[in-house]
C-alpha cells in the first residue's frame, strides 16, 4: 500500500469572522496526482496554503509524513519536504540558475567560503533529470522562456529534498508545445514515488493526468474520487453545485452590416531589434456586434497585435485603425480609452491589477478623469461604479475596501473586465479573459461576451484553448510571425485548420 503524504482532517480557516474553509479532508499518497478542483473562491488557494505554511493559524488537523505538524513558515514547511510551484515564478530574474536554486541555503567551505563548484555540480546534475543537461547555469534566468523557468523551480524543489510538490495552474503560462514535456516530468515524479498536488480548470488535463479528484464548493469539501470515476459532467455538477449541459452557452448570430473597427497596414516595429517587426503589415476589419478570434502560436504576434491597436507600443506602431470611420494614426492608451476601445491584458500580475489597491479602486482606474473633478477624485462616483460592476460580474468578496490581491484568482479576472466595461467600450480587446478561470466563471464570461454583442459592441478575442476560440469567434483570423495567414468563418473553422495555419502553411 502507498505511503501517506498528507493527510489533512476536518480543516478549516477563518478570516475577521468569515469562514473560508470549513470540515476539509484531503489526503495524498507517494506516486500519484491528486487533482484539486473548484470554482474561483470555492477554497483551493487557502487548502494550499495552509499545507504550505502561509496560514499556520487553522482548525482541524494536518498529518504529514505521519507526523502531526502544524508549520508556522513557508520556509518551515519547505525545508520538510513540501514544495510550491506558483503559477507566477518565484525565482529572481537577474540572478543566474545557480545562486537561485540555493539562494538562502549556500554551500560553504572552510572559513564560510561559499562552494560554487560544488554547487554547479548539484545544480547540473538536477537538472539533467529535467532535460536541461545543456542549459547555461551562469546566464540570468530572465533570459530563459517560461518553460525552462517552470522546471528551474522544479530543480529548485528537488534540490530542497521535497517529496511534495503542489502546482498551481502550472500550464497557464507556458505554449500548447511545452505542456507535453511538463506531463513528461510529471509521470517521471510520480514513477520515482512523489506526491503531486495539482490545480487546474483546464478539463482536458484533469483527465489526462488526475488519478484522484477531490472537489471543494464555497469552502466545504464535496467529493473524493478517482478520476475514472467522476466523469466530466458529473465532476461539473459537483463543482458549481448545478447541471451545466454544455461548457458553452449557444452563440447568438448578432454581427451587424457596419464595420465597427478598421485595421490598415499596422505594423510594430521590435523595441529590441529595431530593424524587425512584432507585427507587420496587417490588416483587417470587424463589424458591429461581432466577435473576431485571433489565433497564433506563441511569438505569432497576436497579442502584440492587439496591443499595437490600444497603444501600448506608442510610436513603434505605423499604420491606421478606424473606427466608426474615424481615422487614427497615433497610437497612444489614453486615446484609445476616450475613444471607446479597451484592452484586457492576458497576465493580470503583471499587466493588470494593482495588487495591495482595494477592489474599488482597480475597478476605477480606467475611468478616473469621468470621476474626477478639478482633480480631485468623487468617491461616491467610485464606489457607485465599483458596486454597479460586482454585482454585473458576480465577482465574490467581502467588501469593495478589501486589497484585490485578497480575491481568488477568477474574481480577480472579474474585477478587471468590470474596470474595463466601466470606460463604456465600443471594441474590447480581450487577450486570454478566461485564463485561470473555473468552468462556472467561464461560462458567466461567455454569457457576458453574447449580451455585450447583442448589445452593438465588437470583441476582438485572444484565446489558446481551442475549444473556446471556435465556440465562441464568428470570424477567425490566423497568425504566424506577425502576418496573418488565414481566416476561417465559423463554417470552415476546425482545430486543424487552425493548428495548419498557425504554423505557417
């Protein structure tokens, strides 16, 4: 019989007299995966980070490796043997792969000489088992592709000796081309006998990796199940406490004759290689009321595309954007927000929300000049619209003064398409809206993505699920190495058609 990792009884967590968790099981044993499902919010972050030492403070009881423990630290719970790989990576990008895998627990020699050589030998050796035996170990990570930082991180856990690994939303980061090599890893982990903790909302990897599911709903434990057993349907009911019949709503036909925006010949210079493009020479245009899905690998240019049409690369973009018939031939945010076009931006870390402001004000940015005046901010203005948006995206909090870094990682997502919905749009340009998002919450955003429509505004959508791009595009423009290559209506859309051209034929 396998060994216990983890075993975790009646746990609950509670903040300022809210509880978030209440009466959990869950366990895990050496050399399987046991995926952790539920809605934004349902509680997985929390369940997480209390195995992971962030909230020592809990009800129940927590046994790993047979041993009752109750870590105070990440760094505690770290040096026992469990391991976290965030979803955003926590390795220093100026420093190399090295000094980042031993930051904090050196190796030294006599006289406390740090032992460089002894630590590029270990370091090596780690990452041989991770097909990185080639890799340059002395450059700054923050020249390495997502890929290879996912598995640096893993190294980084192995080298700590961590027989736990927990990862989280671990594929929302990395190409379609690179999942595959992570699975590879992960069937290696499991065969040498490590215990895996992942989450996801990607169906498809649930049941491609999972042999155990366990479900969480509004911070209460539902089901334990091998995945053979909890098929899709059913897993979905469990989750969102209801029958969904399909993962997408029906797409309503509600394209109008008008084209709404116009895209001529843009092209955005690289701001590294001056003497390339990102983007070039492209053009296309899109009606009144319809959703055009723009597809591409990554690198293709896509999503510099539609940054290209907010502004965001400033005068490195040529070309024109019409719309309404109004003709645009300088690219800046601020213009493209006054007149009617909004960007929801694919990583909402980086690119997004302002993580210690409270949910109000990340709902108000975009719109700050309409509540201002004479500059000084109306805060009931703010509020009033911050209001007006939790309740359109059902976005689940406590109160809107609360940091938005505190919200789950879907309501998050909610908050941010609320701030855009705010500035009244004409065109939304959505990169990846449903990244990191539950089944539940996506169809909330496609449901959403149909009344916006009905309603006269044009989407231009950005997504790397397949599935989704071609359930919900009317239209489908193609993109390989900043040229568009194809485009697709939504009769002769097919995933293949796509992946073809994606790739350049």
């Amino acid at each position: 019989m396998a060994e216990t990792l983890v075993k975790m009884t009646n746990v609950g967590k509670s903040f300022s007299g809210v509880t978030v968790l209440q009466g959990v099981n869950f366990d895990l044993v050496a050399g399987e995966v046991h995926v952790l499902v539920g809605e934004n919010g349902a509680g997985k972050s929390t369940l997480i980070k209390i195995l992971s030492g962030v909230y020592p403070d809990f009800e129940g009881e927590m046994e790993v490796f047979g041993k009752p423990v109750r870590y105070e630290t990440p760094i505690q719970a770290s040096q026992a043997g469990v391991s976290v790989i965030h979803q955003e990576m926590s390795l220093i990008p100026a420093l190399d792969t090295v000094d980042n895998i031993f930051l904090g627990r050196e190796r030294k020699r006599p006289f406390w000489r740090y032992d460089r050589p002894a630590q590029e030998r270990h370091t090596r050796e780690l990452l041989a088992r991770l097909d990185l035996a080639d890799l340059n170990i002395r450059v700054p990570v923050e020249e390495f592709s997502m890929s290879v930082k996912q598995r640096i991180e893993i190294a980084k856990a192995l080298a700590y000796d961590a027989r736990i690994f927990i990862m989280d939303e671990p594929t929302s980061a990395i190409p379609e081309s690179d999942v595959e090599l992570l699975f590879a890893i992960i069937a290696q982990l499991k065969a040498e006998g490590f215990g895996i903790i992942y989450i996801t909302h990607k169906m498809e990897e649930i049941y491609r990796i999972a042999d155990r599911l366990t479900v969480l709903r509004n911070g209460e434990w539902v089901i334990t199940e091998t995945a053979e057993n909890l098929p899709e349907r059913e897993l979905v009911k469990k989750m969102v406490g209801r029958e969904l019949d399909n993962r997408f709503p029906p797409r309503r036909r509600t394209i109008r004759d008008r084209v709404r925006l116009r895209v001529e010949n843009l092209s955005i210079h690289n701001p590294d290689l001056p003497d390339r493009f990102l983007v070039h020479d492209v053009s296309f245009s899109a009606c009144e009321g319809e959703i055009l899905g723009i597809s591409g690998l990554q690198g293709s240019g896509n999503t510099e595309l539609l940054n290209g049409i907010f502004g965001t690369y400033g005068k490195l973009t040529t070309g024109r954007i019409s719309l309404d018939d109004d003709v645009r031939n300088s690219f800046q945010p601020i213009d493209s927000i006054d007149r009617g076009i909004s960007l929801l931006t694919n990583d909402r870390k980086a690119s997004g929300i302002i993580p210690e402001a409270s949910v109000q004000d990340n709902i108000a940015l975009a719109s700050l000049r309409r509540y201002s005046r004479k500059s000084w901010r109306n805060g009931k203005e703010e509020a009033a619209a911050a209001r007006r948006q939790k309740t359109a995206m059902r976005i689940r909090l406590h109160d809107l003064s609360q940091a938005i870094s505190t919200l789950s990682g879907g309501n998050q997502q909610k908050a941010l398409i609320g701030r855009w919905l705010e500035t009244d749009p004409k065109v939304l340009l959505l990169d990846e809206p449903t990244r990191g998002i539950d089944v539940g919450a996506k169809f909330e955003i496609y449901d959403l993505m149909n009344e916006l429509t009905a309603s006269g505004m044009t989407i231009l959508l950005i997504t790397s699920e397949l599935p989704e791009l071609l359930a919900m595009s009317d239209r489908i423009l193609v993109m390989h190495r900043g040229h568009i290559t194809a485009e697709f209506d939504r009769d002769s859309a097919t995933q293949e058609n796509i992946v073809h051209a994606a790739m350049g034929a």
